[in-house]
C-alpha cells in the first residue's frame, strides 16, 4: 500500500462532497434502518449474490484492508493507493492493476431508496458542460456511464458504476483499458465485487461522503515517521545548520 499525506484542506473530499450533491438530514433520519435491541440491524435482509456488501451481507474469509467505512480486499497484484491528510483522514483511495485505475468513493443515502439514477445524471451534466460527450451503458453492476475525457497525459477512457446498498452508495470510476473493456483488468473487478461498507448508525447528510481513514498501525508509522524528520531538521539546525546572520554594527557618524 502506498500514502501520503495532504496538507491541504481537504480538497479532494469536498469536492465529492459537491459532485454527489447534499441532501437534509431529515431525509436521512427518515429513511434511517431498523434496530434491534442491541442497536444491530433487523434481520430477514436477502444476502447479495454479489457485492460490494453491506457490512452485515459480506461473506467470511476474505483478506482486507479496514480503511473504516470501506473494507478494501487483498487482491494479489493490485496496489492500494491512498491520499490522507495529517490527522489519518482519507482524501482519495485509488486501485491501481497494470495500466488500469479503479478509484473508489462511498456516501450516505437514504434506505427507503436507491440515488445512483440521480447521482448518474449528475455527472453526465457536469460532464457535459465541461463539453464532454457520455453515454449510458449496461454493465455488470446495471447503467453504467462511459466517457473519453482529456488530461495533462493525454485522452483517457473512463467508467462510472454505482452501486446502492442500505442507507450507502459506492461510487467506482475505472481508468484507462478497464473503462473500455472489463477483461482488461479481472483483479480490480474481483476488488469491487469483494469491497464491504461499514455504514455505522449515524445519522449524516445524504451524500455525504462516509468517513475513512489509515489503518491504526499505518497511521502511527506515519506520525512516527513524520516526528523522525521533525527531529532530524532540528538536531541538523543545532549542530549543522546555518549559523544565524548578524547584524552589520552601525557606521560611525562623521563630525
């Protein structure tokens, strides 16, 4: 896995936040999933014969990365790719397998219904007013959107699939051959079709994006790391570093 640490303001998540839209939080309360006297969900839910699974759907068994709301399966050749900000907080999580990029997304939505069809035509008119011409196809995971989009490396192919789940929306955007053509990169598939959310029970705004962050030892081997420079410009500065400039003496005033 690789990560690194944005300094910035979070950004990235804002502007997730902006591209899948904001709703109240009454809508969410509304539609908020019953519990039982523990506080877990009501069972009688039918299991999804493919994921990405709810947290109390997902099957036993299956190695993964814990980045809080989104469980990552362990794929054999893809690399996870994170962006997180000094407190451990994810920005960005990206998939990479050869040539091929899934980056993956998560928010809250309503249980009484799903918000892809909503969330699909969206981006199709942000895209469209960036003048960016995409369709409508039928994939695996149901309609899916297609477009060739132009960035600083050239035209690149990419994918939009949404998937809705009890009060979640997964929203996974595949670059490069694998927005053309699944085949192209079966492990990044196999990732979605494993990925698990963890929704929690709190009530948030519909499409706001779910809260992820590093795993535990990962972000204490970056605090850790992050000290160890600290400490190593300081000891470089006492004992090393440029001696502070002095100030030239006045000139003697002429009588």
């Amino acid at each position: 896995m690789i990560f690194s640490r944005n300094r910035g303001s979070g950004r990235q998540a804002k502007s997730d936040a902006r591209a899948a839209g904001r709703d109240s939080v009454d809508e969410e309360l509304a539609g908020a999933e019953a519990l039982d006297e523990d506080g877990e969900p009501r069972a009688g839910k039918s299991p999804r014969a493919d994921g990405p699974y709810d947290i109390s759907e997902a099957p036993d068994g299956i190695a993964q990365l814990d980045l809080g709301a989104l469980k990552v399966p362990a794929v054999d050749g893809v690399e996870v790719r994170v962006q997180a900000d000094n407190d451990g907080k994810i920005q960005q999580v990206v998939l990479v397998f050869q040539e091929s990029a899934l980056q993956l997304g998560v928010f809250a939505a309503p249980r009484s219904e799903g918000i892809w069809d909503e969330v699909r035509g969206e981006i199709r008119k942000q895209l469209f007013n960036d003048g960016v011409a995409a369709e409508e196809v039928d994939g695996d995971w149901g309609t899916e959107l297609r477009a060739r989009v132009r960035t600083p490396d050239g035209l690149t192919d990419i994918r939009f699939v949404g998937v809705d789940g009890p009060r979640w929306l997964v929203r996974a955007v595949f670059q490069g051959p694998a927005a053309i053509d699944p085949a192209a990169a079966p492990p990044l598939q196999e990732c979605l079709r494993n990925l698990v959310v963890e929704r929690g029970h709190e009530a948030m705004p519909v499409r706001e994006p779910l809260p992820l962050h590093l795993p535990k030892e990962v972000a204490e081997a970056g605090a850790q790391q992050a000290a160890d420079a600290e400490d190593t410009n300081g000891a470089n500065g006492a004992d090393g570093g440029e001696e502070p400039r002095r100030k030239p003496s006045p000139r003697p005033r002429r009588k």
